[in-house]
C-alpha cells in the first residue's frame, strides 16, 4: 500500500480503530463536521448519514469482544490536493459474548484533508461504504474452498425421481 501525503497511513489507522473497538478511536478519524458524511455497513440496508453515524459506531463498538478488520488489495488515489479514496477488500469478523461473525466485503472510503490545527493537516473519512464481494470472486472463493476440502465436501443435491 503505497501512497502520497499519508493516505496509506490513514487506512491503516482506521483499520486498527476498529481492531481496538474504540468508538472514540475511530470517530476521531471521521469528518464530524459533514452533516451530509455517509456511513454504510454491510448488513445495513440504508447509509447513516451526518451525526446519526456518531451513535451508529458507537453501538458497534459496545459489547465486543475482539474485532478482526484487515484491508486487503488496497487501492489508494489521491484525486485532488484535498481529496481521496480508497477501495480495498476487507475480511473482518466480530467476537461478542453471543457469536462470532464474519466475513469478506468490499470498501469504499472517501477521505478529505483537514486543517487541524492552523499547521497541520490530517485525513479525516466522510464517506465509508461496505458491499459484498463482486458475484466472479464469490465464486473463486467458493471453489477456492471447495478445492481445499475436496470434492467429497461439496454440497449433493438430490433430485426427485
């Protein structure tokens, strides 16, 4: 991962938010200021949008246990002096006193340069977005696992008479 003026650290700080499942951690990289900012994780079927998302991370982040968040294949561009993105697969799982979940998804993340303090600069994300995977590498991962298993664990259908 390799990108100008601190992109590339700014994904990795965000991912390792996440991991220590710090709602404060990860809304102090998250543009408050953008009443129009949008948060959309997978299992959601709307975007959170401006301050809703402050309550929305927070939520997540109660009563986990651990978190796995790690970027894969991230391609980072800066688009203009101010502005950036991001796009990366992401496997993740969630360890709460109830289950373990997980999976793969696909990010999107939107990332603005802000003033600090009157020197400085820092990325903050206004736009974070969650999908599944694209149908071609659902299915290379499916035969991927199939493959590892054997064929005898690939599911039999039974077909009526």
């Amino acid at each position: 991962m390799t990108a100008p003026n601190g992109l590339s650290e700014c994904v990795a700080t965000w991912a390792m938010a996440w991991e220590s499942c710090s709602a404060a951690q990860i809304l102090a990289l998250w543009d408050n200021a953008d009443k129009q900012s949008w948060y959309l994780p997978a299992d959601s079927l709307e975007p959170h949008i401006g301050p809703s998302i402050v309550g929305v991370i927070q939520r997540r982040c109660i009563g986990l246990r651990s978190q796995k968040y790690k970027p894969l294949n991230v391609h980072i561009r800066a688009l203009s002096s101010d502005l950036a993105s991001a796009f990366y697969e992401l496997e993740w799982s969630r360890t709460t006193e109830a289950a373990v979940v997980g999976g793969r998804v696909r990010v999107t993340m939107v990332m603005r340069k802000m003033v600090m303090r009157k020197i400085e600069a820092a990325w903050r994300v206004f736009h974070y977005a969650e999908a599944p995977l694209a149908p071609l590498l659902e299915l290379q991962t499916y035969y991927e696992r199939v493959a590892a298993q054997g064929l005898e664990a690939m599911p039999q259908r039974v077909w009526p008479a």
